[in-house]
C-alpha cells in the first residue's frame, strides 16, 4: 500500500499542496482528479522522488521509499515525451535497464509488451516516425516494462483514440488484478469513474473528497428519486415536503428531506396510476466532483 | 510469458535494482552508441584524421626530390653537383634559358657575368629566385647558438598550433554534444521519466563519462595517426629524430592534460544544456564557456610558443592542457612542472564538476524558458 502522510509542497509563495494525505491500496484502481493547477502532478512527482515535499511523508509498504524502491515504480509524466531518434523497441529496453532489468529480460518484457499493445511491428522504427497514437503507446509500454510494483500515471488518457483507451484500459485492469495499486490522474471523468475503485478529489491543493467510489456515491445521494408513471407527473408539486427538482411529462425528479419518507412517496405514486419507474438517484462522479470543489 | 496475457508479471516479482555506476553505465553507453550513429559526426572525424595524415605526410612529399637544374660549363656543374641537385648539361646560355622557361628544370646555373659570384656562376630561374639553391651556393657566416633547441622555428610555430586547434576543436564538439543532449532530454520532457529511474547525478555522470571516452578516443586516433604519418614519412630534415621524440613526449602528456582539462569543462558545458529549455538558446549559454575554449587556443598562438605569457597560461587550469605540453615540447620545463599544473587542472575540474552537479540538479527539470544561474543554485528537486 502507498500511503501519502500530510504532504505539503509551496512554489515561491504558492502553497500546492495542503497537508495532502490519501492512500492506494494494493490491486485498486484509484482515480486522482481535480482541475488544472489543483496540485495532482505535483503530488505525483513528490510520490515519484521528482520533487521532493516540504513536509509529510510518502511510504511504501510501510517503509519510506528509497532509490531503489523507487527503481521499481512504473510513471507516466504529465508531460510526454521519449528520444525521438532512438528506435522503439530499443528506447523500451533501455528505459527497462533503467529500471533494473537486466538485458535479456528487458528485451523479453519490451517485445512482450509492444505485442500487447500493437506496436510490434513498429519495433525497429524511430520514435518520431510514429502517429501521436502510437508515440502514446510507447510511453505506456516505457512505464510498463519493468513490471512495476506501483503505477502513477498523469493523465494517462490524453491523446489517445477510443481503441488505444480501451487497450490500456485492459492493460492497466490486468497489472491491478495482480495487486499492482494504480493511481491514475485524468481530466475524464466519465473515463474515472468507468475504471477506479476509488477516488480522490483535490481541489486548491487540499484533498477534499478520498474513499471508495461506490460508497462516496452514495454518501452524496440525497434521497432523490426518479419517478415515471401514465400519466402526467404533474402532482409532484402538490406533495408537502417534497422539493421538486424536475417534471418533464410523466418523469420527474423530487428531493425528499429525509431517507424514510421513500415508501410513503411511493405510495402516493401508486394511488395515482401505474408506476413504471421509481429509482434512487445516485449522483454521477461529475457531480460529486462540482459539490465537493465548489 | 505468452502473448495475450503477458501483462501479468510472472509470481512474485523479483527485486530488481540498479546501482548508480550501473546507471552511469547505461547513459553513458547510450551517449556513445549514438554518437557513434550519428553519420555527421563519423564524417567529421574521418575529415579530421585526414587533415592530420596529411599534415603530417605531405611535407616530407613535396619537400623530397632533388632540384633539377640545367648546368653550363664545368664549373656550373661542379656547383651544382655540390648542392645536390640533378643536373641537365646544356652547351649555351640560351638553351639553358629556354629549359628554364619551358618548366624542364627548376633553375639554371651559367658562368657568372657580374663577377659577384665567388665560384663564378649565375642562377637563372623563371619567377623567383631558388632559395634552397641560393643557400646551398652561399657562404654561410659561422653561427653560435647559446641556447640550441634543435627545432625549426617553422615547426616552433606548427606544434603548439596543432595542440591548441586539436583541444579547441575536440573540446568543443564534445562538449557542444553534452550541453545539446541535455538540452534534447528537456525539451523532449523524456528527462522527468530518467530522473524517476535514475539518481540526477548518475544521469549527468552518464553523460560526462560518455563524451569523455568519445573525445578521449579521438585524441587517441589522432595521435596514433600523427605519430604513425610522422612515421612513414621518416626522420627528414624537418623532423629530425630529436624533434620526434619531443613530439612524442609532448603528445604522451596533452593526454591526460586533455582527459582532465576535457572533464573540467564537461560539467559546465552539461549546466549550459540544463539552464535551457530549446536547442536554440544554447548559443547564448554556452557563450561563456566557448570562451574558456577559445582562452588557451588564442593564448598559445598569440605566445608564439615561448614566454612568460605561456609559462603563467601553463599554470591556469583553463590553458594548461594546451600550454603546458607546448612548453615541454619546446623544451624549458623542469621535471616536476607538468605534474603541478596537472594536479591544478584535475583539482579544479573536481570543483567544477560538483558546482555543476548542483546547478544540474536545480535547472533540470525546469522545462519552461530559461534559468538563471542563481535560480539554478537555489532550487531544491
């Protein structure tokens, strides 16, 4: 497990991180969000050894990460970028000694991967001979290729087409499933919530919102109900404590001002017609996200 | 490991870890191979070994052969044999003229009409006059020489000349080289990605050692090629075996003079890559450094090989790696000279080197414009 203790970071007179604390758990998916500025890469570097923290703590497996612990971590930078005259396949299995691997198994893990991720036959062609797409890829497999203990990744979405999405994806679910911890950041967040098994959310350098992405859905439910009957959904706005947040036809959305009152709502529903839907409205990440950075 | 579930790391992971020098290795090894693919760069130093295999051939070529001369009478001849030329008999003034015009011979030596000559003949020759056959027929005064060198002033001046151009030209490819790969890791952003594998001070190591051996091996070659061009053209009046061994013992020390003037520059040519973040903005901060290239070529020229301009550059770490072998291939250092002014140079280079680590480390990973050296000094990663 990577735990983050009370990690402040300042530039100058900007303070961008705010006693920072979350943690990744072993073979979790976790989505990092916030807005641009909000300090996500920052915190990154300080996990990766790139900067280091003014104060707190960065531990590993309960110990404090040291260089060659850090050998072991696999990182995608925010900022992209490889040598763009070396060849690919080459520039993968030198970044894999890099990371300690000798030069068999280097080679072994980089053509492995560039199967994986449809770049083999890209392999003896220079970097900057390939599509953005493909340039992507071979970022991905440089921080895959010595089968990494923990993942970080910036932005590890940006730039990619919808089928690369989905290859690393399934790349990144499988190193999860082998109880690799990944934490991933992305301005996505329909991406984020899609993927993660946990989230957090920084906003100003400070983690507003850290825990499991289910149970923080349902910690900011508010007891809204989806309701479609026949008829016109009209009647909603004659029920006494009920906020009516939306009537289109027969669908509508209310509030109710406390959890017990579902059954009652129901009722008085049914008494007026058919009902065809009647569901719990769950709030989206997006919307968890604008509550909780506002 | 098969290909479609080749994402799963096979059981538990095995530690792998890299040491530093492991590190330095590995950049350095990069740096090299590179290089060495780099088409413009073996072009270069094919041309530069060719200018030296030249330079050290051709004189003994065009200074060899006789002089061919057309003689008249028997006391030309005599003459002319004497000053070992190969000689052509004509039976009149006018033939002798027309051979000399024609280009058959190179001079031609006819009874002297002017009483002026003492072995009474007169040199005739088309544009100018034969200055290896006028010197050969002259009478030379006796000369005492107080303090004999046994070195051609021609040669006084080429030596310390091919010194100063060999440092100045190999420092300043290598050490261009080191300031633009650290400048292409920045701009490239592949830097944050080393700098999360790898300590900062491996990477710059990498680099340093890297060039070094590259421009090590350059200096190598040229010097082999020299000695070996020197070599087969043989001892011959301009190289004597005197000055040989001059030029070798002088070429035995510039090696490690240049091994440790090279690395006193190294770290700060690294320091002008990092305060950069574009290729073209290097000019501009490796300016001064280009100038400490520039000190010891300019100065040894302008010294002309001797004189208390170039015993004081001899000493000064920037200059001494040309200075001081110049000095000893003309021959007025004592024994213990050489290894003072080395252990400077390899003092000072440590210091620059650490200075450089430090400005390294602050620079590196600031991507955006360009950095100041007091910036540089005070950021911490």
């Amino acid at each position: 497990m990577l735990e983050i203790n009370s990690v402040s970071r300042r530039f100058g007179d900007r303070l961008v991180l705010d006693e920072v604390s979350f943690t990744v758990g072993p073979g979790r998916m976790t989505g990092f969000v916030g807005a641009n500025g909000a300090g996500k890469t920052t915190a990154m570097r300080i996990i990766l050894g790139v900067l280091a923290a003014d104060s707190g703590s960065v531990v590993w497996r309960g110990q404090p990460i040291s260089q060659s612990v850090r050998q072991r971590f696999g990182y995608m930078p925010e900022e992209r970028g490889l040598y763009p005259k070396m060849k690919v396949a080459e520039h993968i299995v030198y970044l894999g000694r890099l990371h300690g691997l000798d030069a068999g198994r280097a080679k072994k893990n980089t053509a492995a991967l560039l199967e994986e991720l449809n770049l083999a036959e890209r392999a003896n062609d220079t970097l900057e001979s390939l599509s953005l797409g493909n340039q992507q890829r071979a970022q991905i497999a440089a921080a895959l290729v010595h089968d990494p203990e923990l993942l970080i990744l910036d932005e590890p979405f940006s730039g990619l087409d919808p089928m690369a999405v989905d290859v690393v994806v399934s790349t990144l679910r499988d190193r999860a499933a082998t109880g690799v911890p990944v934490l991933f950041s992305s301005h996505q967040l329909d991406v984020v919530e899609r993927l993660c098994d946990d989230v957090v959310i920084i906003a100003d350098g400070q983690i507003r919102v850290a825990g499991e992405r289910e149970a923080l859905r349902q910690q900011h439910s508010r007891y809204q109900f989806k309701i479609t009957v026949d008829a016109d959904a009209g009647w909603v706005r004659d029920l006494p404590q009920v906020k009516v947040l939306d009537v289109d036809g027969p669908h509508a959305v209310v509030e109710l001002l406390s959890p017990d009152q579902d059954q009652w709502l129901l009722q008085q529903a049914l008494s007026r017609g058919p009902v065809r839907q009647f569901d719990p409205v769950i709030p989206k990440l997006a919307q968890i996200f604008r509550e909780v950075v506002r | 490991m098969s290909a479609p579930t080749l994402m799963k790391p096979t059981a538990p992971a095995q530690p792998a870890t890299l040491s530093s020098a492991g590190a330095v290795k590995l950049v350095a090894a990069r740096e090299v191979k590179v290089r060495l693919r780099d088409k413009s760069f073996i072009f270069s130093s094919i041309f530069l070994l060719l200018i030296v295999a030249a330079a050290t051939i051709l004189p003994s070529l065009f200074g060899g052969g006789a002089t061919t001369v057309a003689a008249l009478g028997p006391q030309a001849q005599q003459a002319a044999v004497a000053a070992g030329a190969e000689v052509t008999s004509v039976d009149s003034v006018e033939a002798a003229q027309a051979l000399v015009r024609s280009g058959d011979v190179e001079a031609a030596l006819v009874p002297d009409t002017t009483g002026a000559s003492p072995l009474g003949v007169q040199i005739v020759a088309l544009e100018e006059a034969p200055s290896d056959l006028v010197s050969a027929m002259s009478v030379a005064s006796p000369v005492q020489l107080l303090a004999p060198t046994g070195i051609d002033p021609a040669l006084a001046f080429l030596v310390p000349f091919a010194f100063a151009m060999v440092f100045f030209m190999t420092t300043l490819t290598f050490g261009l080289s080191i300031a633009q790969s650290v400048v292409e890791e920045k701009q490239t952003r592949v830097v944050e990605l080393l700098v999360a594998s790898i300590p900062i001070r491996a990477l710059l190591a990498g680099k340093v050692l890297g060039n070094t051996v590259l421009a090590m091996g350059q200096i190598v070659l040229l010097a082999v090629v020299a000695l070996l061009g020197l070599q087969v053209s043989g001892a011959s009046e301009l190289f004597t075996a005197e000055v040989m061994t001059k030029i070798g013992t002088a070429l035995a020390w510039f090696i490690p003079f240049f091994l440790a003037g090279f690395l006193l520059l190294a770290g700060l040519w690294a320091v002008a890559g990092a305060l950069v973040s574009r290729q073209e903005d290097l000019g501009s901060s490796t300016m001064p450094i280009q100038f400490l290239v520039m000190l010891p070529f300019f100065g040894v020229i302008y010294s002309g090989g001797s004189g208390i301009f170039l015993t004081v550059l001899s000493y000064l770490p920037f200059g001494a790696p040309v200075a001081m072998p110049v000095r000893m291939f003309n021959g007025d250092t004592a024994v213990w000279e050489p290894l003072v002014a080395l252990a400077l140079v390899i003092a000072t280079a440590i210091g620059c080197i650490l200075l450089a680590s430090r400005l390294y480390q602050g620079s590196l990973l600031r991507t955006n414009g360009r950095t100041s050296i007091k910036q540089a000094w005070s950021t911490r990663s």
